[in-house]
C-alpha cells in the first residue's frame, strides 16, 4: 500500500474534529497526543482518542495515526498502554523527539508485546535527532518513515522556524529514508494564512525528495496534494521508458533513457 501523501493534525483533545479531520481528503489523520495538548488535558485527550478506536471504522476512512508523548515520560508510557486496550489499532504510532535507535527500538518491542501492528514514524526534530538519524532509521523493521520536525528542531537550534533555514537537517532526513528504504515525511508549513508561502514550501521539500508533507489545517491539502501527487505528465513518461524495453541506453521521444531512468520509470509506475 503507498504511503501516503498528505497528513493531517488534529489536536487530541478535540474529537469534534476527529470525524471532520477524516473526511477532509487527508490520507492521513495524525490524532495528537503531545504538543497540540496542553499537560492539564493529557488524559482527557487520551481518553477522546481511545473513544474513537473504540468505534467501528469507516470503510472511507483514511488512515489513522496516533502522535503519543515521548516514551520517557510518564505520559508516554500511559498513551501506549490506552492505545493497547482499543478496539483497533491506529495504523501508525507517531513517536516524538526521536534521537536514538534504542527509543525506536523499545517503542518496537512494546508494540509486539501489545500484539500491534502499527507501523511506527519516528519524528526527528532536535540536532542530536539529525546526527543519530542513521541509528533511527535502522532500528526497527515496523519503521514507515522517518519525519522532519521544524518547529521543534528550530527551537532547538535557537532559531524561529519561520526565519530557519534547514536545508541540511532536511536533505539529511530525505537521503537516509531512501538508504534505508523508508519513506521521508515532511514537516506542517505553519502560517496557515500564507497560500503562496506553502506552494513553494511543498515544490521545494518535493523537489528535495520528500515523499508526503503534514498539515495542520484542512486548506492546507490541496496545495499538499498538488505538489506531491505523482503527474500525469509523468506517469505516461514512465510508461514510455518502460514499454521502451531500454537495456542499457536507448531513446524515447528523442531523448536519451539509461538504466537510472529505468529505475525510476518503475517506482513510478
């Protein structure tokens, strides 16, 4: 199953958004456990969050994940043990702050011990994350994606996230994902008013090689899904490259096609 391309935060304290949030054309819904709630609604939202795995899920339904508290935090140890008593399982566990292997490892073993099948994306937003992605991203083989965090990783670095320039923690994140063969998620663009802003935020994290991007409002899709939907444009180029039967170098269209075409021409297709 493709991973998906545009994601969609919603406070976990808010389950009037819940249903709303999953038929926005999001397709995913990240259910907020951490930073969107403040510590006094910590168990209120956790309880909102297993009310909603706890009823049946829509045929529709895009798919769900749960951003839980960090695992060193009592918090964190609370929402995974919630979680393991829902009805069905979100399809991927969110896991903050991550900068070690052995945080995704331990988060792996305690989804086997809860017979779990979520998949994990492990979110990347301080500079030690950055430097440990590599352990990250080898860690565990429920590991989707690897996620940028902006926000944070700017905070981190003393920096507003607005005036950060974070080329390289961003190519870093993309180049590992695709060493390891994960998909690479990027960060919400955060000035929700800001249309044009956005636009060349989603071309130049797909140019860079971002697979999806999250949102932290609905109006926030469709430029999201423009962006990082595969084109017609290219769908057809690579169904010529492939119909081609290239071995070597060859030429479509009069221009010239090689092996590393080839290569993405499947991966397209």
């Amino acid at each position: 199953m493709a991973f998906p391309r545009s994601w969609l935060f919603v406070p976990g304290n808010r389950p009037d958004r819940f249903d709303k949030a999953a038929g926005s054309g999001a397709q995913a819904v990240i259910l907020d456990l951490e930073d969107a709630v403040s510590p006094d609604q910590k168990d209120t939202a956790r309880a909102a969050v297993c009310a909603y795995l706890g009823t049946p899920k829509a045929a529709a339904c895009p798919r769900i994940a749960v951003r839980i508290n960090p695992l060193s935090s009592l918090s964190g140890l609370k929402d995974l043990l919630a979680l393991a008593g829902a009805s069905w399982a979100p399809d991927y566990i969110v896991a903050p702050k991550a900068e070690a292997g052995a945080e995704v490892a331990l988060l792996d073993r305690l989804l086997d011990e809860c017979r779990s099948p979520s998949r994990i994306v492990a979110l990347v937003e301080t500079a030690r994350g950055i430097v440990g992605l590599n352990d990250i991203a080898g860690a565990s083989n429920r590991l989707a994606a690897l996620m940028f965090g902006a926000a944070d990783y700017a905070a981190d670095l003393g920096m507003r996230v607005s005036l950060l320039r974070s080329d390289f923690a961003r190519a870093a994140l993309v180049n590992t994902a695709a060493a390891r063969g994960l998909a690479a998620l990027d960060s919400p663009f955060f000035d929700v008013g800001d249309e044009l802003g956005l636009s060349r935020e989603c071309t130049a994290s797909a140019a860079l090689g971002f697979h999806a991007k999250a949102a932290i409002h609905p109006s926030q899709l469709a430029a999201i899904t423009h962006a990082f939907d595969v084109s017609d444009e290219d769908r057809d180029l690579a169904r010529q490259y492939l119909n081609a039967s290239i071995d070597g170098v060859g030429m479509v269209d009069g221009k010239m096609a090689d092996v590393a075409m080839i290569n993405w021409a499947r991966r397209i297709v």
